[in-house]
C-alpha cells in the first residue's frame, strides 16, 4: 500500500450506532464502532488481555467492551474499565491496543495509512490526529496544535447534488487488479460484448492521458478496426471532447457517463489477496425519494451484471498483484494502466523517503 494517504475502506451505512464491526483492511484486522455522539472510532480488534475480538463484544457508553472479560476501550485505544478489578480501580497506561485515524466523509469511512507515530510536513504527529480532534473536525484541520494531515480527495461534482445506489463484493485479487480493470480501455468488447462493449470496437486510439496532481484523466476514442493505424496520444485532437474516465490515487474511480450520470467506485484494500469493491451508480436527473430509489436499484442491477463479467476474467489474472514491472507484455492501449503504475511506485518511494 502507498503510506501516507487515506483510503476510503467501509461505507457509512455498515458502521452503525451501538454495535461494533470487525473487518480487515490493509492486512489489519480493525474494529470500528461509533461513539456517544456518533462519531467513527476504530482500534486495533484484539483485546489487550486475552487477545478475543473486540468485534465480536459490544458498545457501552461510548466505548467498545471486550466480549471475554468486559475491559472497555475508547478510540485512541486505551483501556478505561477493567470489570474484575472494579470500576473505582486505575487502569495501568500499557492496557491498550493500537488505534487508527479514521475519518467519515462522501458517505465512506476513510483509513490513515500511516505510521503510529507519523512524520508528515516535517512535523511529529500523534497517530490519532488526535483522538481528541473527533469526526467533526475536517481533514486538514489542525487541532491542539497537531500538525494537520492532507485533505481528503474525492471528486468534487459528487459532493453535491447527485443521488445514487451503492453494493459491495470482495474479489479475491490484490486491489492494483481490481483497480487496473477499469482503466482498461482494451478489454471491452471482448469481456463486455453483451453490454457497454457492444459494437467490437477493438481498435484503441490513444488512449491521452492527463494528470492533474494525483489525479488521473484518461480519454478514449475505441473504433472498428478496418484496417487503419490507430491514432497516437498525440495525434488525437480535442480530445477533451471525448468520453473520459478519472482515476483519483489511491482508490477511487470514476466513469464520466454525462453531466448528470457517473459510476464511481472504492478499491479497499483488505489484504495482499483480497479487495472489497464498492460500486456506486450517481445520478441528478430525479429527486423524488421512490423514483429514486427505483433508479438506484436499475443502476446498481446493470453495474451488477457489468462487474461480473469483468470478475470472471480478472480473479483469473496472475500473479495477483501488478507492479511497475511484472512480466506483462503491455500495448499503447494499455497506456492508462502504465500511468497508474508509474504513479503508484513514485507516491510509494516518495512516501519511504520522509
């Protein structure tokens, strides 16, 4: 995984008031519940004293309470009840587990992949920003004088505006696969013949891409190949007139469909084999509440059946996880997925350089 980034890796909805729920993501087995005031807490999901799953335990006033024992953790970790010893006894400071900075945000809860004790900006930060900051701070926002962490990046049409239907599904594939199917602009009439790969538009012109920071647009201009050369990047004028797709680093995706009608998607990574991929069909064109759920549910039925098609061919891939360079012998179609990888090991030596 690239460090120092957040990672969007749970909807909003899963994570619901008064009950834990125990995942992994980024090879870490976390709990995550929410607080009296509703806010996203997350630790480390092994008790401190026997090593059971908080997740499986229950939330007490605020706190998540081991399912075993009943010791009580807050979100930065600590343990603050210990029920044998009584609830007037102290609890010693080495009762406690380690602790994430999470955040809630676009209807996802964001992982800050980055060290328990995180130097960012030339500055120290504690590796809850604090716990005392909460969910209702904004990233960015320093507290206490804590060094301020990166803005989260989304796409900001999406912010406001849109309606949409969302479902999720592991695939059992490194989220570098899962991601690069989508920036592949070779596979669609072969994989989706039936459905957006209509036409047997085989031949790739370009594709150009364009990058803005760490955010990746790419154009496409697929045609019939009778023949002809396909078009260069360079040779394809006012391409910003063409269908265009965005890939934001490390894990968001978006299909610009229209003005009015994306697909977006969440790659998070559970572990060196496993992505949970959470696919959302946006839309503006409806605003009554049934319409919209009607709509919600065609969307998200057509962007069902197009993800499996590309789910049979992909968990075939191997090795399971792509590289910068991993034996592959690439075409100029395959120019989006060749950015990606470059852009990827640059941010991941960039982020072992600090």
């Amino acid at each position: 995984m690239i460090r120092n980034q957040w990672y969007a890796v749970l909807s909003s909805k899963e994570v619901k008031a008064g009950k834990p729920i125990g995942v992994t993501r980024l090879s870490q087995k976390l709990v995550f519940w929410r607080n009296e005031a509703g806010e996203v807490c997350c630790i480390a999901d092994k008790c401190c004293h026997r090593g059971a799953s908080l997740a499986c335990g229950k939330v007490v006033v605020g706190r998540v309470a081991c399912p075993f024992h009943g010791f009580e953790y807050d979100r930065t970790g600590q343990v603050k009840y210990i029920p044998a010893n009584g609830k007037n006894s102290p609890v010693p400071s080495n009762y406690k587990v380690r602790s994430c900075i999470v955040r809630e945000q676009y209807g996802f809860i964001w992982l800050w992949n980055g060290d328990e004790q995180e130097t960012y900006a030339g500055k120290t930060a504690p590796a809850e920003q604090s716990a005392a900051e909460g969910a209702g701070k904004t990233a960015g926002q320093p507290a206490g004088g804590t060094p301020a962490l990166p803005e989260i990046a989304f796409f900001e049409e999406l912010e406001t505006g849109f309606n949409y239907g969302e479902f999720h599904e592991n695939w059992n594939v490194h989220y570098t696969r899962a991601i690069e199917n989508q920036l592949d602009a070779v596979h669609l009439p072969f994989v989706h013949a039936t459905t957006i790969g209509r036409g047997n538009k085989a031949l790739v012109n370009g594709p150009v891409v364009k990058w803005n920071g760490t955010r990746m647009t790419f154009y496409v201009k697929n045609c019939a190949d009778e023949g002809q050369k396909p078009e260069s990047p360079e040779e394809i004028k006012d391409y910003e007139k063409l269908f265009s797709l965005q890939m934001q680093m490390p894990n968001l995706w978006q299909n610009r469909i229209s003005p009015k009608l994306r697909i977006m998607a969440a790659f998070a990574p559970v572990d060196e084999e496993n992505t949970m991929i959470y696919l959302r069909f946006y839309h503006s064109f409806l605003t009554a509440p049934v319409l919209t759920q009607i709509m919600n549910g065609l969307g998200n039925a057509v962007n069902r059946v197009v993800l499996h098609q590309d789910r049979r061919v992909v968990l075939t891939q191997l090795p399971k996880k792509s590289e910068l360079s991993c034996g592959e012998n690439l075409v100029q179609g395959d120019r989006p997925i060749i950015e990606f990888r470059r852009m990827r090991q640059q941010m991941k030596d960039a982020a072992e350089q600090k």
